[in-house]
C-alpha cells in the first residue's frame, strides 16, 4: 500500500513517515498532488497554528484538491493533531478562520478545570467503544496518547467523535465518518499504543 504524507509546511512529517514505514508501507512526504492521487491513502499532520495552516494549504493550492480527494474520491485520510482539526468547518483560533469543512464541527477553545491546564500537553488515557475497529488490539486501561494542544474539536454530529480523553472536561481525541480519520493525539509519537492504531487504520478496509 502506498501512502502520502501531505507536506504543506507545518506538519511532524518525518516521524509519521517513520512511523508508517515501521509498519511496512511505502510513504512518499510531498506536496505534489500527482503523487496524492497516485497514493492509496493520505495522511494530513499539523503542528501549529489553524489560520497558518489553512493559508499554507491554499497557498500550495490544494484545498480543492484534497476536498475532491475526501468527498468525492473517498481517498482514505487521517488527520493527525492540527491535521484533525482541519478537518472542521470552522476554528475560533486567533479570531476565526475556515477549515477544509469536511466535518459539521467547530474548532474551540480549550476550557478546562483545575488542576488541568492549557496547552494540553502530554500523555493521557482515551476512552472508545471496545469494539471500535481503530482500537482493536489495544487493552483497556492501556490507552495512554501523546497530546499537544490548546483548541478542540466540538461536533455538531456527536456519532462522528469515536474517541474521548479527560482533561478538566471531556475533551474529543478521535472521530470518524467513513473514509475521513483523524486523532487529537499524536500516534506516531505514542509508542506501541500509536503503531498498533496505525496499523489498525492501513489494514482496514474503507
């Protein structure tokens, strides 16, 4: 299987690409789409800010690409950290901007109680459904993710989140609708726990 990290400038490129090649895939990192529409899945990553990030995306003109690739091709894509909150209609960060609005979610804020602070940074237990395919493998209690974040995802559609954490508040750290992955947390920085959903995602079949 072939899969393409999409280099747009602000993304843990190299650790995914390592990650994915542990797993056995040939990853290509690019910018080209000719190479995303070659690719039988893509990964989006993101580290930073959303309005950077979506700029960055027009700017290398691949917002209509990869909306195709997503909506209409149903290309297999996981959203990873920023990645995933790309995915939304819309963020509040730094006075608002639009995302790639593939999901009906609002990127906010995050407000949590004391003693948690913001950013959210470091490892933490996800809750899912025991027969979530994403999961499968991954005993429970043995769930901890790597996060960094300061905003989340909230959905307007609340079966398209498969995944919690806790941190001063329910927080979502997965979602899903059919061939449109994505995770809060950082699998490729989450040892066993992130190869084996990892794997779980390239062997699944969308």
């Amino acid at each position: 299987m072939s899969i393409a990290i999409i280099d747009y400038g602000m993304g843990n490129v190299r650790s995914m690409m390592n990650a994915l090649e542990f797993c056995g895939e040939e990853v290509v990192i690019t910018d080209d789409l000719r190479e995303m529409e070659k690719a039988d899945r893509l990964v989006l990553p993101g580290v930073g800010a959303f309005g950077d990030a979506m700029k960055a995306i027009r700017a290398k003109g691949l917002q209509d690409p990869l909306t195709e690739f997503a909506l209409a091709d149903h290309k297999p894509i996981l959203g990873v950290c920023l990645g995933m909150q790309l995915f939304a209609k819309h963020s509040m960060e730094h006075g608002g901007d639009e995302g790639l609005g593939w999901l009906d979610a609002e990127i906010m804020p995050l407000k949590v109680e004391a003693p948690a602070k913001v950013p959210h940074v470091g490892w933490n237990g996800v809750h899912f459904a025991e027969e979530d395919w994403l999961f499968d493998g991954i005993p429970a209690g043995q769930t901890d993710y790597y996060f960094v974040h300061s905003f989340h995802m909230v959905c307007t559609d609340e079966t398209d989140r498969i995944a919690t954490c806790n941190h001063g508040g329910t927080v979502t750290a997965a979602v899903r609708r059919g061939n449109l992955v994505a995770t809060q947390f950082h699998p490729e920085k989450s040892q066993d726990n992130g190869i084996q959903l990892l794997q779980n995602w390239v062997g699944h079949e969308f």
